[in-house]
C-alpha cells in the first residue's frame, strides 16, 4: 500500500470526528484566552491566527482576550522601568500602566488582529476602552494570612477588578463577520484606566456575550489530580473541591475559580489546554477526546 493510500482513511477519520462538533458549534460564540508561551513562539502565533479564521469559516464566533506579560516586561526594562509583583499581579503605578496600555492595546494587540488578518480574518482590535466594554473598578486584597495579627490591605495600584462588561459592541462585531481582539485594559468611573488580568477579562466577557464556550490556554496540559495525571472531564463541584483540599495549586488555582465564575453565569464548558501544543484549540474542540482539561457544570 502507498503511503497516500494509507493516509487517506485517517483524514478522512478526523474530519468526520469534527463533523458533529462543527454542526453542535455554529453560531456559538467561543472565548479564547491568548497567552503564554502560544503568544512568543512564531510557530505557535501562526497557528493559533490560523485556528481562529478557520473558527470564524466553519460557522463559530470566536472572540480573542490576550495577555502580554513578557513583551510588557521587555519594554519596561527597555525604558529602565523597575516591576515587581505582589500576589502575582504587577504593582501598576501610574507609569508602568502607560507602558502596560501601550504595550498591550498597541504593538501586542495590533500584532494578534494582523497575524489574523493574513490568514483571511477579519479581527478588530479593542481595549476595554473601546465602546465602553470594561469597566473597572479598584482592586484591593485583605491579607488574613499572618495569623494574629490585624488583616494587611494590599494595594496593587491600578490593577482592576471587572465591574462590567458592554456586551454591545462585541455581539456588533462578530455578527458583521468581524473578530474581536481584546486588551484586558479597563476603564474605571472617573476615567481612570486599570491593567486586568486576562483570564479574569476572559472569563467575564464570555459571561456577558453568553459564550457557550471558553478556553484558557495555559503552559500546562490542564488541570492534574494528586498523581499528576491529567484530569479530562471534572464538573465544577468536583473542581471547586479540588482547589478547596488543595490538590491545585499555583497559577491553576485562578484560573479554576474563573472557570467556576463563567460556569455559574451560565458558559456551558470551560476547556484549559496547553498552548505550547500546535493547534490545540482546534484538537480540544473537534476531538471526541480533547487535548486538555473541560470543566463542565
Ligand atoms: N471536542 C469536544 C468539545 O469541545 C470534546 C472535548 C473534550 N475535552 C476534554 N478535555 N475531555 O466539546
């Protein structure tokens, strides 16, 4: 047998394991958190813009929200700008949120809808700015941690908690063919403007559009059980239990609780996937098995 004959069979396989996915996923619109290491190799940037135009093409609304760490990192350090982090947010001074906004909503944003652009999308950049779609308020954390003593206020700064979200100008959008890349900048009441995490941006705008889905793309394969094996399918119960016993940990445990949050206003499935794997959306999407972790109600 030749080689192509022995192809064929199995492509032929894939597409018609995709085929139900297709028809179950049309018209549904899909929350796609952007970040990591996706977000700094080229292959993987070209393939994830790729993905997302085949999503628009077979019929979803996909609607991006990225991150930018690393490429926000660089350039503070290009300006001399000193950073430091305080419960894994960056504190954000007036300064370092200039460069936070310019870099995410500007170079990184614009790069993201480019990349899209040239495989056939057609992606609107947006920062929460844009047709008033975040308002942010001020983020405040109580330590209770230090046992007897009084609870500790710690003040990032200019990072924001989501307030709300106009769904307006997102359902606008996809609806006229367009794809949505957001920066996780926010707007707060007296014009202030707040850097936000992503997967927090994420998780409440598929909230608010009434996403039927939302993927985190993470560094890692999903979420892991006390042996470190991958969990495939866990409902939201069982996922809350596992943050409150402590089985998650790190960086997994908010994205988790965001997770829960979107389930609770009504996203039908979170999926957290690696990014680091080519074409992970499209191999967690249209496979019976997925790649990563789906959280379900
Ligand atoms: N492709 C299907 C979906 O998106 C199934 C995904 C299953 N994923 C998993 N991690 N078990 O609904």
């Amino acid at each position: 047998m030749s080689n192509g004959e022995m192809m064929e069979p199995n492509v032929a396989d894939i597409l018609i394991e995709a085929l139900p996915y297709i028809r179950q996923f049309s018209g549904m619109s899909i929350v796609v958190k952007y970040g990591g290491h996706a977000m700094v190799d080229e292959q993987l940037k070209n393939d994830f813009a790729r993905d997302i135009t085949l999503l628009k093409f077979v019929g979803l609304h996909p609607v991006v929200v990225h991150g930018g760490g690393p490429q926000i990192n660089q350039v503070l350090e290009k300006m001399g700008i000193k950073t430091s982090f305080v419960r894994g947010m960056r504190f954000t001074d007036e300064e370092t949120m200039d460069v936070v906004e310019m870099v995410l909503g500007g170079k990184v944003n614009k790069a993201i809808v480019a990349q899209i652009n040239r495989h056939g999308g057609k992606a609107i950049g947006l920062s929460g700015k844009d047709g008033g779609l975040i308002t942010a308020e001020k983020l405040t954390i109580m330590d209770d941690t230090s046992g007897d003593k009084p609870p500790e206020i710690i003040d990032p700064g200019l990072v924001g908690n989501v307030k709300r979200i106009d769904p307006d100008i997102i359902a606008t959008l996809s609806d006229r063919g367009f794809i949505p890349v957001i920066a996780p900048v926010g707007v707060g009441a007296n014009g202030e403007t707040y850097n936000i995490n992503a997967d927090l941006v994420a998780s409440k705008v598929a909230a608010a559009i009434g996403a039927g889905r939302l993927i985190l793309l993470t560094d890692v394969d999903g979420v892991l059980d006390s042996e470190g094996n991958l969990i495939s399918s866990i409902n939201a119960a069982d996922a809350g239990k596992m943050v409150a016993s402590g089985v998650v940990t790190g960086g997994m445990i908010p994205k988790i609780e965001y997770a829960l949050d979107a389930i609770r206003y009504g996203v039908e499935k979170v999926q957290i996937i690696n990014g680091r794997r080519r074409h992970a959306v499209l191999l967690e999407l249209f496979t019976d098995s997925g790649i990563g972790t789906e959280v379900v109600a």
